[in-house]
C-alpha cells in the first residue's frame, strides 16, 4: 500500500512537473495568439457600440447595443442566419459521407494508388474565388456545360438560370463547396482509418462477420472521432462562408451569408457601427456552435479514446 501510494505521488509529480514545463513552453506563443486575436474583436466590438459616418464629420456618437438592437428585430440579419445554416447542414452532411466514402477508396492497396491520392487533393489546393468562378460559368445560361448538358439530354434544368433562382442558386453554392472541401474531410477520415489495425478485421473475419458488418460495427465507430473532427473544423468553416456567395450571386436571391451581410453594411453601405455588430453576431454565432460541438462531440471523443485504451 505504501509503495503504491509513494509511487501514485511520484507519478503526480512527474505529470505536475511537466504540465508546469508545457505551460511555460507555449505561454508565449498563446499570449501572442491571444493579442492577435483579441485586439481586432476588442477593436469591432467598440466600433459596434458607436455609430459613425464617412460622409459628414462630427456625426459619430456612443450608442451602446442599438447597432445590435436594430440589427435583430429586422428581417435581413434572420435571413442571413437561416441561409448560413441551410448551407452549412448541406454542405457538411454531403461532404462528411463524400469524404468518408473517399476516405475508404484510398485506403485500398491497388497500384496507382498515390497518384489518386494527389489528383483527389487538387480540388482543394484551388483558390476558393477561382473555383466560384470555374462553377459560375460551368452554369451560365446557354453557354455553361452543365445547361448545354441538360438541355442536349432533355433533363430538367437545362432552361433554368440557376444562378438567378434561390433554390438553384443555394444548389450551385452547396455542390461548389462540396467539391472545393470535400478532400480535406476525407484526408482526417483516411487518418483515421489508417489508425485501425487490420487485425482486428481478421478477427472479425474469423468470428464470420461480413464486409457490411464489419464496416458497420468497427469501422464506423472506431472512425468516429475522424468524423466529428471533420464536422466540427468543416461546420466552423461553412459558418463563416463569404466568398463562394460573394463570387457566385453577390448575396442575391436569398444567397447572402452572415459575413456577406456584414460586409455590404460594413464596406458597401459605409455603416461602421452596424455591419461591426453584425460581425460581433457572427463570432458569437461560430463561437456558439463551437462551445457546443466541444461540449459534446468532444465529451464523445474522449469517452472513444478511453475505450480504444
């Protein structure tokens, strides 16, 4: 008992010690982090508090939350935040099953198989603003691939000028995203899968367990924290989407995303005051939904971990 409780204190020590030497390692790096961040929030958060004018001098003045009163009773903030996670759900959903299913294509042995690795990849090292760009003429009307396809093929759409209705619109934006994003969500499943032993498929081989089964009952659940890392960094990301909307629509037709939003009122409409709140409602949004991910995707990938321990 003694030996076990001097060995239980060492071992205390060992890690107290250590945590001490980690935090003094990286306490300069954070702090840095931590200014870089937080004097660009602290600096909107006060411009969201006035009100200013570009215009006419003399006019700005202290109006503590009416920028953020106004912006929540109108229609244009909701609108924006509904449209924001319509696309975000989408966009997530699709590109966790893409990825997944990619993921496990490229974890096959087959010969060629680096070289598919690094064509599936391309997708996302391409700029953001020239594959909006690639994706809005492939829909322009008459002239676009895809509508010269649809009409040639007689299928619905082919008439339709996708960029100038909300359904079609929010589709093009979705199926845009889905290809430029979808190779980084499978690059953490293929991280993931490549954690698992392949033993424990020959045990459940041996046991008479079934491709199907085996992928239900190991392979999903062991990649289980691949995939809620890959939502998490992925919805992070769809939140806060501005330039695939901005190339694409310019916001029209229901498109306009939160940041968008800021942005016509910030730089278009010269509205300091008030686009400053609407980003300040944007940070908090993202930062919202990441306490909640944390919370509980989070709580979920520590309880996987000890279980694989």
């Amino acid at each position: 008992m003694n030996s076990r409780g001097v060995n239980s204190r060492g071992v205390n020590g060992r890690d107290r010690a250590e945590r001490r030497v980690a935090v003094r390692m990286t306490a300069p790096s954070l702090v840095l982090m931590a200014l870089v961040a937080a004097v660009p929030i602290g600096y909107a958060l006060w411009l969201s508090l006035n009100q200013y004018s570009v215009r006419t001098a003399g006019l700005s003045r202290f109006v503590g939350l009416e920028n953020y009163i106004t912006a929540l009773s109108g229609p244009h903030w909701w609108a924006a935040f509904g449209q924001t996670f319509l696309f975000a759900g989408l966009s997530v959903s699709l590109e966790l099953v893409l990825g997944t299913a990619m993921a496990l294509l490229l974890n096959l042995a087959f010969k060629g198989r680096a070289l598919l690795r690094t064509v599936v990849l391309l997708p996302y090292a391409v700029v953001t603003v020239v594959s909006a760009i690639t994706w809005q003429t492939m829909f322009a009307p008459n002239l676009g691939l895809v509508t010269n396809v649809l009409s040639t093929l007689g299928l619905p759409g082919g008439d339709v000028v996708w960029l100038g209705e909300h359904g079609y619109a929010m589709a093009v934006i979705v199926l845009a995203d889905v290809w430029k994003t979808t190779p980084f969500a499978a690059l953490l499943i293929l991280a993931g899968l490549q954690v698992i032993s392949a033993e424990t498929y020959e045990a459940a081989e041996l046991d008479g367990a079934t491709k199907w089964q085996a992928f239900v009952h190991i392979t999903l659940p062991l990649l289980r924290p691949a995939i809620v890392l890959a939502a998490i960094f992925r919805t992070m990301d769809a939140l806060r989407v501005f330039d695939l909307p901005f190339v694409l629509t310019r916001g029209a037709n229901g498109t306009e995303s939160m940041s968008m939003l800021a942005y016509t009122q910030l730089r278009e409409n010269r509205l300091v005051g008030e686009g400053s709140a609407l980003s300040i409602l944007t940070f908090l949004t993202v930062m919202a939904v990441s306490v909640v991910y944390i919370r509980f995707a989070g709580g979920n990938i520590r309880e996987v971990a000890k279980e694989e321990q």
